[in-house]
C-alpha cells in the first residue's frame, strides 16, 4: 500500500489535514512540504487523496496513475 511521499516522508493523511487546515491546493501543499519535488511518483497519489479523501491506496496502475493525472472532466485521448 502507498500512503506516502517517500522523498520527503509526508504522508498522505498529512497532506489532507494542510489541505483541509490551510486552505492549500496541489500547488500549495507541493510548496509548502516539498512533495512531488524528487521522483514525483507521489503525484497522482497526491491528487487522489485531494479528489476522494483516501490517504491509502494499492500501487496505481500506469493508466489509473494517467487518470488521476487528468483535470476533472477530461476524458483520455483515442
């Protein structure tokens, strides 16, 4: 299970909690704690937890990973 950013050790339910707490957007968590900055395989994780509120997940997939990766509404390219 990944519940982490492991470059920088924050965990997820840490992210949530500045999320919720400051008011802070992807941009500003990756300010505020340095996640996403060194191999940024955290990223989609990241996003996920800020879509659906879950600080846990099973290793994503390459096309869940994409997914979670897109703004809401947009749809893969064929």
């Amino acid at each position: 299970m990944v519940d982490r950013c492991v470059c920088v050790d924050v965990t997820f339910a840490a992210l949530k909690r500045l999320h919720r707490e400051e008011a802070l957007d992807f941009q500003g968590l990756v300010d505020r704690t340095g996640c996403c900055t060194g191999c940024a395989g955290c990223e989609p994780y990241i996003r996920l937890t800020l879509k659906t509120g879950r600080t846990c997940f099973p290793v994503l997939t390459a096309t869940e990973a994409a997914a979670a990766m897109r703004p809401p509404g947009r749809r893969p390219r064929r």
